[in-house]
C-alpha cells in the first residue's frame, strides 16, 4: 500500500466535497508564511528523529507499534473534516460508522446484545466499566488482581470505591482460591479480570472466573485492552493458544462488560480504545442533559451512553476502513496476531535452548520474559539478574550499530521464586527482560533479534556486582 497516494487521494476528495459549497476567502489571521513553515516542519522532523524506532521490529520493548497505512489514510480523511462524535450532528458520518464498528467488537467477544462505544484511552474504557459497576453494586468493592494495570487503582479512588487485591499464582494469573475468600466475605461487587497483563501478557481464568463470581452475585468486568483481540485465536483445532487461555478467551462472552484497546492490536493510532456492555439498560447510568446538543435525531447519541463528551469521529472512520481490509476474522485480524504469537512462542524456545538466557516463564500471548543466564552452573541471583537485566537493555539501546530496544518488567522476590525455586533471594524484587512481539514483522527477524540479544546477555553479567554488592 502506497500511504503518500491514498494520503493524496483523502486531501482530494475533502478539496472535492468542499468546492460543492459557496466559495469562501481564507481569514488573514490563519495564514502562515511558507518559509517559515519550511523552517519549522524540518524542526519537527528532526525532533520526530528523537523517537525510538516502533515501526521496526528491532524494538522489541513496549506496546508500541506504528498504525496499519490503512488507519492513517482514513484517520487523514477524515481529520479534515474534524467530526465530533458526542452527538450526531457534530459527526453524522462517522458516528454511524462508530456504531458499525462496535457491533464489530461486540460480535467479537460473543455479546448478542450489547450498548458501548469508542473511547479515548482503555483507561477511560475501564473507568466507564467501574462507573457502571459502582451504580450496579452501590456500597460494595472491587476485587482486582495483584497484576491488573495499575489504572483500576486509580479509577476506584476517583470514584470513592474500595480496591480489594487478590493474589496471583506462579504464572501472574488472578488466583482462584483467594478470589473465593475474598467473594464470600461479600466486600466485592464486581470483579476485573484481566485477559493479557501488561507485564507478562498472562490471562486470568476468566472461564472459571465468570461462574465463580455468579455464584456470590457479582459482576465481572474483563479488562481484555491488550488480549481481547486474541480472542479471534481461539476458535478451532489449531489455534496459536493454549487450551485454558483459549477457554478463557471464550468466556468474554459472559462478562458484564470489556474493555478492549484497538489502538493495541485493532492496528490503531492512539488514541482509541472502547467499552461495551452486555446489558443495553446500563445506559441508564448515563443519562443527562444537554440543552445545546442533542436536536438532530431521537436514535441515542453517542455522548448520552458515555462520559467522555468531545472525542474524534477520525477513529472511528480509521477503524471502519481498517476492519473493511482486514475484518475481524481468523483469518483477518487475526493473522496479524498469529504472526506475534508464533514468533513468541519460537522465541521462547531459543531463549531455553540458550545458554545466554533463560526464560522467566512461558508467554501466553505475544509478551516474552526472560533474563540474562548466570555464568556456569550457579543459581540465579536477584540482585545480579536485575542489573544484567538493565545493563542488556541499556547497551542495546544505546548502540551506536545494530540497536536493539527492550525493556523490563520489576517482579518482587516471591514472584520469582516461584519460578525458579533455586534462586538467591538476596533482595526484595529484580528486574527481567520483557518483549512485546505484537508486530507481525517480528517472525521473519527472530533470529536476528535472538542473536542480537544473546551476545548483549553474554557479557551482561561481568557488568553486574556480586550477589548483595
């Protein structure tokens, strides 16, 4: 795909569509020298040059990663005409084509009924699932994961609601038996579950979530912002994921509500994320009025089922063009997915075949964890795994040939451990590699990737200081 032509071909047909109204004298105040804008584009670019290369599968650090040319061209498009999809008569175009894509999403994670929409952020998507779930279980807590995103902590404070944490087990996964003590102490409205923690990508048990949570009359809420896409995975004999993540994957269908991040693995520019509920009556918990907005038509405009007021109708006409190209099918989407899966799942087998590095645990969706391998056959030390870690990333960021960009992920001592029984629990927590392969182009550079990371790990260790130094 051609990104300057289809830009091109956007600019076109809005210079089109405009020239079909009265002709009208640009204002004075808007004009712009052209040298000047000359002078200060070549400023931005240069600045741009600042960034780390997300487009490249040389970064293998965070969830990061360029939109689809695709989702450019129609953000583009449609940028310029700067629709708002509060209300219908600020985005009459593209709030249809919100409403298309959300039923897209609700199809996707099994709702046969559902109300929802795009949201900013998938901080802003929870933040409307908690809301929801504090007018639904007014005076009670939310029970959330000891690995859940840190924002649930911060959303339930903003809305004067009790954190309740529940431990994990030795693979990061919400722990079924602490979640059934703390249910029956009846503190918990709702539970979070999360389908891909943003450290180590693990999946709670959603599927053994659900009925468990329903027995004590309480709502569950699927944080599936990073997983929920791997959802189109989990169909069929030979899907990419293993047996329990599938099940959990399925269960989505039986959430009170999802929030899912398309500017993740949707191919998306940020920022677009979305909410959706099972129950179309939870828009109640919505309603407001607005004397200067909603005029134009008695369908439901989008701000009357969100709290966000002004958000760009450009995303949702991104993501309507993207999931006409590359539908949310198996074999849509859902290749795209694979591609990082597969290169996961390879990269984990190099990392246990090296004698370079070792894994921390097995990815379970795209997110690889691993650490520089002590020299001989000593036990790993905390201490001594946390700054070969760090010393990995840093050297490989900052080489001036051949760079590789990482990042680390801090787990405390226990966590560990658990993992690896004969450790050296000389400190309170560590640092480990973590690698987000979310880009498809990760699979066919693997092997460069894996090597390039093997010789930083070999000497890493001469860098750190002795255990407890």
């Amino acid at each position: 795909m051609e990104l300057a032509y289809w830009l091109g071909r956007g600019a076109e047909a809005f210079r089109e569509w405009a020239r079909t109204y009265d002709e009208f004298a640009p204002h004075a105040a808007t004009a712009v020298d052209e040298a000047a804008c000359e002078v200060a584009f070549e400023e931005l670019i240069a600045r741009l040059r600042g960034s780390y290369p997300f487009f490249h599968p040389c970064y293998a650090g965070q969830m990061l990663k360029p939109p689809h040319p695709v989702a450019v061209a129609g953000y583009a498009a449609a940028m310029l005409v700067n629709s708002n999809n509060h209300a219908l008569d600020g985005g009459p175009a593209t709030s249809v084509m919100e409403e298309e894509v959300v039923e897209q999403l609700a199809e996707m994670a099994g709702f046969e009924a559902h109300v929802g929409h795009l949201t900013s952020s998938g901080t802003q998507a929870n933040l409307e699932a908690l809301f929801v779930a504090r007018e639904s279980r007014p005076g009670t807590g939310v029970a959330v994961s000891a690995e859940a995103h840190y924002t649930h902590a911060r959303m339930c404070h903003l809305l004067g609601v009790p954190v309740l944490t529940v431990p994990v087990d030795a693979r990061g996964r919400m722990d079924m038996g602490g979640l059934e003590r703390l249910l029956s102490t009846g503190a918990a409205g709702t539970v979070v579950a999360t389908t891909g923690t943003t450290a180590l990508g693990a999946v709670d048990p959603l599927h053994r979530i659900v009925p468990l949570a329903r027995r004590y009359g309480v709502r569950v809420h699927a944080d599936a912002a990073y997983g929920g896409f791997f959802r189109l995975l989990a169909d069929g004999e030979q899907a990419p994921v293993a047996p329990e993540t599938r099940e959990a994957l399925r269960a989505l269908a039986q959430c009170d509500s999802v929030a899912i991040d398309p500017h993740k693995h949707g191919l998306q520019p940020y920022g677009c994320g979305a909410v959706l509920f099972a129950d179309p009556d939870v828009a109640r918990f919505f309603r407001h009025d607005s004397p200067y907005t909603y005029f134009t038509s008695r369908r439901p405009h989008l701000g009357e089922i969100s709290l966000e007021c002004s958000r760009s109708g450009a995303a949702a006409a991104a993501l309507w063009l993207t999931l006409k190209l590359l539908p949310l099918t198996p074999g849509g989407l859902g290749a795209v997915l694979a591609a990082g899966r597969r290169a996961a799942v390879r990269w984990a087998g190099l990392i246990s075949d090296s004698p370079y590095l070792e894994p921390y645990q097995p990815p379970e969706l795209d997110i690889v964890t691993y650490y520089p391998a002590p020299p001989g056959s000593s036990p790993p030390c905390l201490s001594r795994v946390g700054a070969a870690s760090k010393e990995v990333m840093h050297r490989g960021m900052n080489a001036k040939e051949d760079p590789v960009f990482l990042s680390v992920a801090r787990v405390t001592a226990g966590a560990f451990t658990a993992r690896h029984a004969g450790a050296v629990a000389d400190a309170g927590d560590t640092h480990v590699l973590r690698s987000v392969l979310m880009k498809p182009e990760s699979e066919p550079y693997l092997e460069r990737l894996h090597q390039r990371v093997e010789r930083l790990a070999k000497t890493s260790w001469h860098a750190a200081r002795e255990c407890g130094g």
